[in-house]
C-alpha cells in the first residue's frame, strides 16, 4: 500500500463515521467530487481492498516470458558476447525474440552481464606560469585564412614565453621544419637560448619512427631535424598530449586571428612576404607593448650565444651519405662530386648539410 492510498482510507473511514463530508473530502483529497464518490462506494463494499488498486502484484501482460530470458541469456555467452543492449536488440529480431533495448539492458544488468561504461572526464590541475623569462617557450602553428581575399589557407607560426607572454610569429606556407627552423632563429637572435620549447608531438619536433641500427648500437634516440638542432643548443622538447596543455599559444593564436587578419586588411596586404615585413617592422613589437606580462621573477634564463657558434651549422639538415670510389655523393637523386683540391677528401662517408636559410 502506497501513501496516498493509505491517506485516502483516513479520510474514508471519517466519511464513513460522517465526520466529513464528501465535499470535504474532495478539499482534502484534491479530487473531484465524481472521483471521491466512486472511491467511497469502494470503501463501502470492500472496505480498505477497494482503495488498492487491482493491479497490484500482479504480472504484467508485456512482461518478457521466462523461456525467451534464459534463451536471451543463452545467446549472449554463446553468440552476443560484448554486444550492448541497442545492437543486441536488433540482432535477437533475427533470432526471432523481440524485446525494447531498455528491457534488455535492465535483464543483462541483473544478470551481471552488463555494466554502463562512463566517459568520465580526466582530471586536469590547472598549471601555473613559469617565474623566469625564457623558462620555457610554447610553439605551435595557426592555419587560418589570414588574408581575406585569398581562399587558401597559410600558416603563422607562433612562439610565446610562458613566463611573459612576449611573443614572435614567423608566416610561412604550411608548418614546415624549416618555418620552425626560422622562428626559433629569430627568437635566438632576439632574446638569446631559451631552457625548453614546449609543442605538440608533430612530426615537425618529434618523431615516432623506430631507431635504425646505427642509433640503437650507438645509444641514440630518433630525432627530427628540428629536434637536433634543438640538442645541439642544448632546449629541452616538451610535448604537450592535448591543445588544452598548451592553451598560452592556443589563446594566441586568437589574438593574432582578430588583429593581424584586419591589420593586413587595412594595409591591403595580401602576400605571404608582405605579411612577414608587418610582422618584424612593427606588429609584433605593437602586440607585446600592449599583451606581454612581468615575469614573477626578475632573472632572464636565456642563455648567450657562443662566439664560436655559427647558426647555420644548428638550423640545417643534416645527413649521412656513402662516398663512392670515384668520390660521388648522392642526395636526393642528385649526384655531387667532391673534387680532388679539397683538403680533407673524405673515404668511406660525409655529412650532407642543407642550409634553411
């Protein structure tokens, strides 16, 4: 018996006693007063039975048969293992049981055959700021359509301090190696060696290739082009796993998506070369005059560049080739002959170095 049915005997039997009205009761009931007399003729003649409704306890005529449960239980070790309850509804029509994917999902639950998987968000802490200017520097391309006029794509490539938000953005045609290459360049030239370039796991910064024989008997982890001139100045490569880590950058990209877009407009510029003069003459000193922060602590980590290094040896490429015997080299289907005045002839193999700039 259920609450309301238990109220409405109450005020029934004080119906009954004529301690109420059946007007009154309709008030404490809130139902018409056509309703409350039907449910007191009941309450005459069957006395608290008739408050309890008839279907009480019994089986439903919709309810699945015992037999098609077992022969459901049966197919799903035999033939539906790991099917969720929408699929295996549909599969069972062809079995010739039809039963309503939520019948079926709550059957499996009791069963312990079926278990509702969450997609529980991963818990993320908020990381703070880094307290050194050149600490850590995020890098990461934009592909938007920065000039309006002109339907295909480009790519600016964007740095920015973590510390400060200064930043340095390169235009280039797509996010290339050698893009990367310059930024980080400029970057050095600018401000000097940063500590770490936190990016994300492209094949422009990091590799996922399996180690040849040569790096695995030396002890040599695979590294792109990018990634070895980042060893050979000693930045550190942080890979970021989601856009969301690296959200200093991803927020930029925004700033330089409004501005530099309607900046171009208002120049008419509509050229990858112009784009970059805009960026070096005056935007990007513009952008940081207004954006960039003070860093929480006074001490630059930018290292200095050593006079005896030379920049073009670090942002190139560099490979191994064989030296035949009439000292030819191959590259890239192009044969180069070292000739007989060099100082140094080389004897088995040379380094091939292509300047990015």
């Amino acid at each position: 018996m259920i609450a309301i049915e238990r109220e409405r005997i109450k005020v029934m039997e004080l119906v009954k006693r004529k301690h109420l009205t059946l007007k009154d009761a309709c008030d404490c009931l809130a139902l018409s007063y056509r309703q409350v007399k039907r449910i007191f003729k009941k309450y005459k003649t069957e006395g608290s039975k008739g408050i309890i409704h008839k279907n009480r306890g019994r089986k439903s005529n919709r309810k699945t048969k015992d037999e098609d449960i077992t022969k459901i239980l049966k197919l799903q070790k035999e033939k539906y293992t790991g099917f969720g309850p929408n699929l295996m509804s549909e599969k069972l029509e062809l079995d010739g049981i039809k039963i309503d994917h939520e019948t079926l999902r709550k059957i499996l639950i009791k069963n312990g055959l079926w278990e509702r998987k969450r997609n529980r968000q991963k818990h993320r802490s908020r990381r703070e700021r880094k307290q050194h200017f050149g600490e850590m520097i995020q890098l990461d391309g934009s592909h938007h359509q920065w000039f309006e006029n002109n339907v295909k794509k480009s790519c600016l490539m964007n740095m920015i301090d973590d510390s400060t938000n200064t930043t340095l953005s390169l235009m280039a045609q797509e996010e290339t190696t050698e893009a990367a290459m310059l930024l980080l360049w400029s970057w050095i030239d600018k401000y000097g060696i940063p500590m770490s370039i936190y990016c994300d796991r492209k094949n422009v910064f990091v590799t996922d290739r399996e180690a040849t024989i040569d790096e695995q008997i030396a002890g040599v982890e695979p590294k792109t082009a990018f990634g070895l001139a980042c060893e050979k100045l000693g930045i550190r490569i942080i890979t970021a796993s989601s856009p969301q880590a690296k959200g200093r950058v991803e927020r930029n990209h925004a700033v330089y998506q409004d501005r530099f877009v309607k900046e171009l407009r208002l120049l008419k510029i509509n050229n990858i070369k112009g784009a970059n003069e805009l960026l070096k003459t005056s935007f990007i000193d513009n952008l940081n005059k207004k954006f960039s922060l003070k860093a929480a602590n006074e001490k630059d980590f930018h290292r200095s560049i050593a006079k005896s290094l030379d920049l073009r040896n670090v942002f190139c490429y560099e490979s191994i080739r064989t030296v035949s015997n009439d000292y030819v080299v191959r590259y890239e289907n192009k044969l180069f002959q070292i000739h007989k005045d060099n100082k140094l002839l080389p004897r088995t193999a040379i380094y091939v170095r292509i300047d990015v700039a």
